[in-house]
C-alpha cells in the first residue's frame, strides 16, 4: 500500500468506518470472512478511537461480529442475552483456562476484552457474569507483528492477532489468516510515515501550513462541527448503565444552520448528569427517542459534509444510536495540538492558549452548546492560522 507524503494528502479527514485517515483507509484491505463462532467484542472506551488499535479491524473482519463499547454491560441485554449461551467463552488467560486447541473445530459465542491489561481486568471486575464464563487460552504460534510498539512480553499479540488464531482453531479453518491484511497494512504505513514522511517534511525548510490544518479552511463550506453528553455513569464498579448520548448539537459554520436535539436514555440517569449536561431531568426524560435523533441528524448532515468535533467521544454515542455519519471527520483537538505544538486536554483551554476571546453566550446555557460555541471559535481560528501564528 502507497502511503501518500504529508504534504500531498488532501486533508486529515477520517473514513469512519476503519477510523483511519481518509489518505491511509484499510477499508480495501478489510476482508469479509463468515464464521460458525459468533465474535463478541467488549471493548474499554478509552480504547474506541486509538490510532494503533485493532478491534475495530477485527469486527469489521468477521461477518456477524459486534462491538460493544463500554465498562459495565450488565444492564446491555444483547451482551447479557450473548453470554448466556451454552456455548459462551471468554478468551482470556488464567491457570484453569482451556486451552483452545482443545476446541479445536468446536465454534462458540467468543468474547474477547479490548485494552490495555489493566483495563481488561477492570471490565472483568465490573461485570462479574463475564468473569464468570469459561475461560480459554492461546499459545501465539509466532511474535507479536505489532513492530511499532512493544508488547509487555513475548506471549503477548495484539486483539486481531489473537482473535485471527483463535478463530481459525474454533472454526477449524485456515481462512482467519486474512484478518492479519489490514493489521499488516495498518503497520506499515505507521512504519513508512515514521521513516519516509516525516523525514521529508522535517527536511523542508519552508514553512508550510499542515494540510489538516489547511483542511478546515479549505472544506469550510462543508464544515459542520458538533458536540455531544452522554448519560455517562462513572467507571468504578457502581456502574449501573451503559454511556448513552442525551444531548447533541450542531452547526453548520458556512451558514449557521443549527440542530440540536434531547435524546431520552433508554437506562436509568446517573446521579449527577442532569447538574453536568446543564439539563433538567423532566427535559432529559421527556427526550425524543434515539430513532426519532437519527432521523432528524439524518436530515442536518449532507453526504459531502465534513464533521468537525473535540475528540470522536460525541460521535461515537451517536452511531451507537444508529446514526449513519459522513465518511470525512476531523477531529479538532488533534489538529488543534498540531496549530500549537503542544497538547490541550479541554476545550475550554483553547481560547487561552490560542490567544483569542472566548466566545459570550446567553446565561444558563447548556454544556454542549457552550462546548460547540468553543468547537465553533476554535474552527475559525484554524481556519485563519498561519505558521506565524503558531503558539501565539
């Protein structure tokens, strides 16, 4: 796979459907392979949008597999109603783990926990009826390929490493070797970035405007940026509810063309979201239903349009609820660190490190449309940045 120099790409815009850059999509990689075992994903939400991560290319991989992102699914009645099958498992080591070669030929419902180990063993100690499922193990026949990053030990492989084996051992079926395609792609374009564009881009000695940054501008009449809450209980193991999308804006930065739209949670409101959305709870509870949101979100976005948001926190809720999104995403606080040379961890943070006003709004204003007035700002101050500007 060519991967196309810095300098030559047309934007940083994502697909969302492998979540990599439009110019470095796996989509063309991604096979479709059919499977007697049913692949469940559970995955840690710090975990949904890592660059390097591969539980999405795995999903995407093997036909009738879901991902479920989250910390606690004991109120998820699809994972729940999954793991009370007869044939259920959990692919995760431990001393009275079966080994899968034992399986060999014998498909099962297969959960597997996306993240870090730390945060694998979380999920498990939040959910007990996960932890409670049979358990099997692998022995990975070779190393990690994960050359751009270093495994904690030599047994260790990546999500889609593991999964691709222990598939072709349940299924008894050599195919699920296919899956290590968009992993090996994925890896070498990190790989050839770091030694072949970089290296070209650190060798000009113009000073030249960063193509994501240039995209804002150039894609304005496109632009649509958003922001979202969520009815987001807190990751300890009181954890009562999945994270479910109550609150979304957005506006149109051409035009000004607004939506913004209460969806009712279908679980239970954690104790403190109503004081931190800026929402009463009669309004979150008397929400349009998640079906009626995707309509209308529907209706707003245009196929060409190209959505711009801090972190892809507020757009992952909304796919959750079904909503299909345009295949261009821009994330503003990558491209915002990158305008800077230095990370911002809050929006809020922006104005005071970019060196313009924040934006006035009317008393009483909700969190997220304080969150998109501030998304909106940032825009426009990349939109109108120059290498001069940077720091400043």
């Amino acid at each position: 796979m060519r991967v196309t120099p810095l300098d030559e790409q047309p934007t940083r815009a994502r697909c969302y459907r492998c979540h990599r850059p439009e110019a470095f999509c796996l989509c063309a990689t991604i096979p479709s392979l059919s499977s007697r075992s049913r692949l469940v994903l559970l995955q840690h939400p710090r975990e949904e949008f890592v660059a390097i991560g591969t539980a999405r290319l795995a999903a995407l991989s093997v036909e009738g597999a879901t991902r479920h992102v989250g910390v606690s699914f004991e109120g998820d009645a699809e994972v729940r109603a999954l793991a009370a099958r007869q044939d259920a498992c959990l692919l995760f080591p431990s001393e009275d783990a079966t080994p899968v070669e034992a399986l060999r030929g014998q498909p099962h419902t297969l959960f597997v926990v996306d993240g870090t180990w730390s945060l694998a063993k979380k999920l498990l100690r939040v959910n007990p009826f996960l932890a409670a499922l049979p358990r099997v193990a692998f022995t990975p026949p070779a190393p990690s390929r994960y050359r751009i990053r270093k495994e904690p030990s030599a047994e260790c492989v990546s999500t889609i490493e593991a999964v691709a084996h222990v598939l072709s051992v349940l299924d008894d079926d050599p195919r699920f070797a296919a899956m290590l395609a968009p992993f090996d792609a994925l890896i070498d374009a990190q790989v050839r970035f770091k030694h072949e564009v970089r290296a070209s881009r650190h060798a000009k000695k113009e000073r030249r405007v960063p193509r994501e940054i240039a995209a804002i501008g150039e894609r304005w009449e496109r632009l649509v940026c958003v922001s979202g809450e969520a009815n987001a209980w807190p990751y300890r193991g009181l954890v009562e509810s999945p994270c479910e999308l109550i609150s979304f804006v957005a506006e149109r930065a051409a035009t000004g063309e607004r939506l913004s739209v209460v969806v009712r949670p279908s679980h239970p409101l954690a104790p403190l979201t109503a004081q931190h959305t800026g929402l009463s709870e009669r309004e979150i509870l008397s929400g349009t239903e998640p079906e009626d949101f995707v309509a209308r979100l529907g209706a707003f976005l245009r196929a060409d349009d190209v959505v711009a948001s801090w972190g892809f926190h507020a757009l992952g809720r909304a796919r959750a609820c079904g909503a299909t999104l345009p295949g261009a995403l821009i994330d503003l606080r990558r491209v915002t660190t990158t305008a800077l040379g230095r990370k911002i961890g809050h929006l809020v943070d922006v104005p005071g490190a970019a060196g313009f006003a924040p934006p006035s709004l009317p008393e009483g204003s909700r969190r997220a449309e304080r969150r998109l007035a501030l998304s909106m700002a940032t825009a426009r101050w990349l939109r109108d940045w120059t290498p001069r500007a940077r720091g400043g």
